[in-house]
C-alpha cells in the first residue's frame, strides 16, 4: 500500500525555484508532524524540514530563509517551497511522517546551469 507520493522536482538553474507536494494517506498524516528530506549522491539522507501538525515548522540552517515547509490537512500533503536554489540543493527529496513510516521514491531535484 503506497503511503507517501513525491512530486514536483526537476531541472532548475541556480536562483530558481520549484515546490514540491507529497500527498500521504490519512492514517499517516492526520495528528502527526511531517517532515522533509534529502539524499544528495553519495552521502546520507538529511533532515530538511518538519511541520507540526498544528503548524509549527522547523527548517535547517542551510536551507532557511529559502525554503519553506507548508501543509494542507485537508488534502493530506504536505509541500515544500524552494526559492533561490544553489547546486548543493540537488538531491532526491523524499517526505516522511514522525514516527516514520516505509520511504516513498523521493523527487530528484537538480540544480545546475
């Protein structure tokens, strides 16, 4: 059963921007934070950002004042906005709830001229 679906990543030159939606099913969504992630090749998955099911959001430093994390309960997705993106963005973005649930297949976003 697919739990989480990533969409809206791409080619992008630096400065660009792009927002990415991941609709999750009910079960998972509803009451939990929900948080972003990213693998760039050869190094681990890193924390991007995490919303709480109230709103509260939590961005790490490298990606603040750029990137936005923003949820809809209504629609069960969650999304994040990325405004001026550098080369060192390019990574599969995956989302996940807390207490995290089996990986989607993440989005590729690439960031080069």
């Amino acid at each position: 059963q697919v739990q989480l679906v990533e969409s809206g990543g791409g080619l992008v030159q630096p400065g660009g921007s792009l927002r990415l939606s991941c609709q999750a099913s009910r079960d998972i969504f509803v009451g939990n934070d929900m948080a972003w992630y990213r693998q760039a090749p050869g190094k681990r998955r890193e924390f991007v950002a995490r919303i709480s099911s109230s709103g509260y959001t939590v961005h790490t430093n490298s990606v603040k004042g750029r990137f936005t994390i923003s949820r809809d309960n209504a629609k069960y997705t969650v999304y994040l906005q990325m405004n001026s993106l550098k080369p060192e963005d390019t990574a599969v973005y995956y989302c996940n709830s807390l207490p995290a649930v089996d990986w989607g297949q993440g989005t590729q976003v690439t960031v080069s001229s």
